[in-house]
C-alpha cells in the first residue's frame, strides 16, 4: 500500500478556521458501510442513529494550555514554546519555533507572569535527530500556572491565534483530564444536550482518556504505509467502563479515532476490552482486524495521515468516494471542521 493511495485534493477554503456557531449545529455526513448509502445530516440529528443497547464510547483528556510565548534572556529573539510532554517537575519536553535561535544552556524569559513572578526555561537538551527539545522552567508548571501564562495550542492549519474562545470549544464539553496538546476533535461536536438526549434515549456512555500527543499532525513519511511508526500517547480505561462495553446488547460507538485506539489496544482476539493504562503506539491500516468496534464518530482527517489510514482501514475503498463527495458538498474539514457516522 503506497501513501499515495491517501491522497484526496481539498481547496483550502474548507479548512474550517473557526468552530461553528453551535456544537451540535455542525453537519454530519452519515455513511452506510454495508450499502454504501451516504446522507446528509446535522449533528444534532445523531440520535436518529443510536439504540438504547448501544455504547458510546468517549474519550475525556482536556487540553493543556501549553503554548508559551517568551524573550530569549540576553538577547531580542522571540521564542514560541509548546510543551509535549511533562518528564519530571520542572522539566518537559517541548517544541521551538524558532528552534535555532535557542542553544543548550541558554534561556527565555516567558512574557507573562505567575503571581507578579517572572518565569525562565532553560534549553538543557536537543536532539540531533528530532525536534524536540528538554527545557527546564524554574517553577513547577501546574495546571494553575499553566491557566495564567499559556495559551491553547491551535493545530498548525488554523491560521490564527487562539482567543478566548477557544479556551471552551477546543475543549469537549465532558473533558476532565489534562494531558492533551491537541483535542481529540470528533468530540467537540457534542453539547450537553445532545448527551443529554442520548442518555434518555437509554445510550449508556462509556469514558477513556488518551492524551493526544503533537505527533497526530505528522504525516505518514514513507512510501509503503506499513512500515510507518506511530508516536508514543498516554491512555487509560477503567474496569467499569470495560464492563459496560463487554457486556452490551448492542453496537459499541466510538467518538473519534483516539477512543478507536484504546479499545483495539486492550482488546483480544476475541473482542473482549480489559482494563488498563499506559502507552499505546498502536497502527490501524487497511488490511488490521478491527475486533472492538462497530461505528465510528470522527472528523474529516489530513491528506497522508494516520487517521485517515485508520478511517480508511474501517472504512474500506468507500473512502475515496465519501471524501470527494464530502469536498463537493462544501464539507468543513479537520479539527473545527463538520463530522462523519461510519455505521
């Protein structure tokens, strides 16, 4: 399978930018897997499609506000953080833009303050062969402290800085854990009424945490897709939330490719999901036994990536011809973008 199967042209006028005015006002492109039927929908629509013996399945990691923005100490280069991964109190690892202008043993002075008090990062590590780097902050960054002086982290194709509102919808309306540096988007469509009216309905839904991690944004680099990499992310499910989905009467649902990955991470060969935590770098592509899942929930995924190799091993060819209608329909695509039902 060459990663030139996984290319679709998208004019870049339907890269959603903003939200839409309402969570749940967002369309919804419904596609029968079976018939290959296709509709049209709204989001809000999305209980026409549920049982009461089905399990939605969701994914409840919040968003760090780990975007920084700083001075280099001793100097006039403008420095841009964005925090990946904590590694011990003080020390995380982290993106620079730009990175050359920052040398192991050098600092930045962040712009804002904590509490009147001035916050440097230290560069103590670079790696030769990647782009990360170790800083080291002279204060623990707490949730707290990361709220006063950071920003939400938006996806490299929105063509904006984050404002206040996106503080509330780049977060899911069930979000709970902090760890995430992008959202898991397909989750972003959901309004408490919509969850709401699914739980009235006699939906049982079901929650998991995946910290997703900067490398969602990283195209599949090479020519066969079978040989790509996956990073490394963060999850976890609890024994209660692996009851109610083994014991079901009906379809488990997933919201979004990063639910989609936890379960067929702890899944047997049987279908069966077991309880735990830890790192997953597990690659879905066609031609993977999907043992967990029975509909999916998601976005409109980038051209060459993971997640639209994951869509399309659920998928099948049928993918091809949804995204180009989806494109001729005038669809909104990515992480503010419309959703899709693969059913």
């Amino acid at each position: 399978m060459h990663i030139s199967d996984f290319e679709y042209t998208l004019p870049s006028e339907l890269i959603a930018q903003r939200p839409s005015a309402r969570r749940d006002e967002s369309r919804l492109l419904v596609v029968h897997r079976a018939s290959g039927k296709i509709e049209h929908r709204i989001f809000k629509d999305l209980p026409d499609y549920m049982n009461s013996s089905d399990v939605l399945v969701m994914n409840q990691t919040k968003v760090i506000k780990g975007r920084l923005y700083g001075r280099k100490v001793q100097g006039t280069a403008d420095i841009e953080i964005l925090l990946l991964r904590q590694i011990t109190e003080t020390e995380w690892e982290c993106l620079l833009r730009p990175a050359r202008r920052l040398s192991v043993g050098q600092s930045v002075q962040v712009h804002n303050t904590y509490n009147g008090m001035h916050i440097h990062a230290t560069l103590m590590k670079e790696h030769k062969e990647r782009s990360e780097r170790i800083l080291s902050f002279s204060i623990p960054l707490t949730n707290n402290v990361l709220h006063e002086i950071g920003s939400i982290p938006l996806p490299p194709y929105i063509e904006r800085s984050s404002d206040v509102s996106d503080e509330d919808r780049y977060q899911t309306v069930y979000a709970r854990h902090n760890g995430s540096v992008a959202a898991p988007t397909a989750g972003l469509h959901f309004s408490r009424q919509i969850l709401s009216a699914l739980d009235a309905q006699g939906v049982q839904q079901v929650l998991l945490t995946l910290h997703v991690s900067w490398g969602t944004f990283n195209p599949i680099r090479v020519s066969d897709i079978r040989n790509h990499q996956m990073h490394k992310e963060y999850y976890s499910i609890e024994p209660a939330a692996c009851s109610c989905i083994n014991e079901r009467k009906g379809r488990t649902i997933v919201v979004g490719t990063t639910s989609f990955r936890v379960l067929e991470t702890v899944a047997d060969e049987h279908g069966i999901v077991h309880p735990h935590s830890g790192e997953t770098d597990i690659y879905i592509y066609p031609g993977c036994t999907i043992k967990s899942v029975d509909a999916l929930i998601t976005n409109f995924h980038l051209p060459r990536s993971s997640l639209l190799v994951l869509v399309a091993a659920f998928m099948g060819p049928l993918w091809k011809e949804v995204y180009r209608i989806a494109v001729q329909e005038r669809y909104r695509f990515f992480s503010y973008g419309d959703a899709m039902l693969i059913i």
